[in-house]
C-alpha cells in the first residue's frame, strides 16, 4: 500500500478492484460494522485459479477497529464464499512475520502454516520474508472459529466494493 495513502490512490484501487471482479480474478469487499454502517476494513479474494481451484485472501481493519472480532468474522464468511459459492478447494495467505494478529486471525479462521517464503516481497524497497498460510476446504476449523466467534452483536457485513 503507498504511504500516505491518498485519494487518487483510493481512486486507482478501485478501478483496479471493478476491472478484476468483471474478469473473474478477484473480488474485493468492504468490510462494515452493522450498527451503523461504518466502514471497518477491506477483504478480498485474490488471483482466483479456477483451474486449480485456489485463491489467495488478503484483508485489512481500520486501526481503531482492531482486536474487537471483526476480521475473524468476516474472513469466516469469506472463506465460506470461496468455498461454497465459488468452489475454490484452497485458500492461502501470505503474512509478515511480525504481524502476530493477522497470524492469530489465520489459525483461528484455521489456516495452517505451510513455510516461509524468504524475501519473496520488497517493501521499502528491502527484500521481506513472508510467511504462508493456507487452508483447504475440507481442513477441520475449531469449533469457536466455525461458528463465528467474532461480534455478532456489532458484526461486519460485507459489500462488494466498487
């Protein structure tokens, strides 16, 4: 993501994000908080492979909307999309090695660490180790997970984003 991130860069992400969900390669959703509407962060399914049946998850939660259940919940129905709408068998994820929320978000959603994949990005123009993650439609989800454990009383909805 640019850093500040400014509106032509919204402007841009959203052509990029309209073009891809026509094409089949992505979908992008916004992430809000039921109550009242307000946006709480972004997920999307990435790279969609109909082929091989797999995409790659990637998400995003407003600062002041961290650790109150919101990603957990909704990459839970993100996943259940993917799965059972779209038939995708494989879902990955790719995580910083120092982002412990976003790993805690993935085990709980129960994705399992598959390996590390060194320098495979650049930030800051440094090359960054990135961890894998996945999770395969028929792998066992902790009940709590399953269920969905995250804010059902505020809870996101998600809407395509546009």
């Amino acid at each position: 993501m640019p850093f500040p991130y400014r509106p032509r860069d919204a402007q841009a992400f959203f052509r990029r994000a309209r073009a891809a969900r026509r094409s089949g390669a992505s979908l992008a959703v916004h992430v809000v908080r039921r109550s009242d509407g307000a946006l709480v962060g972004g997920m999307g399914l990435h790279d969609i492979d109909p082929t091989h049946l797999r995409a790659e998850v990637g998400y995003w939660v407003g600062r002041e909307f961290r650790r109150q259940g919101f990603a957990q919940e909704a990459l839970g129905a993100l996943c259940r999309l993917a799965y059972h709408r779209l038939g995708l068998r494989r879902l990955e994820a790719g995580v910083f090695p120092g982002n412990v929320a976003s790993i805690r978000v993935l085990r709980r959603a129960g994705f399992r660490r598959e390996g590390r994949m060194r320098q495979s990005v650049r930030k800051a123009g440094v090359g960054q180790d990135v961890i894998l993650y996945a999770r395969l439609r028929d792998d066992p989800v902790a009940r709590r997970a399953a269920a969905g454990s995250g804010p059902s009383r505020r809870g996101p909805s998600a809407a395509p984003t546009r």
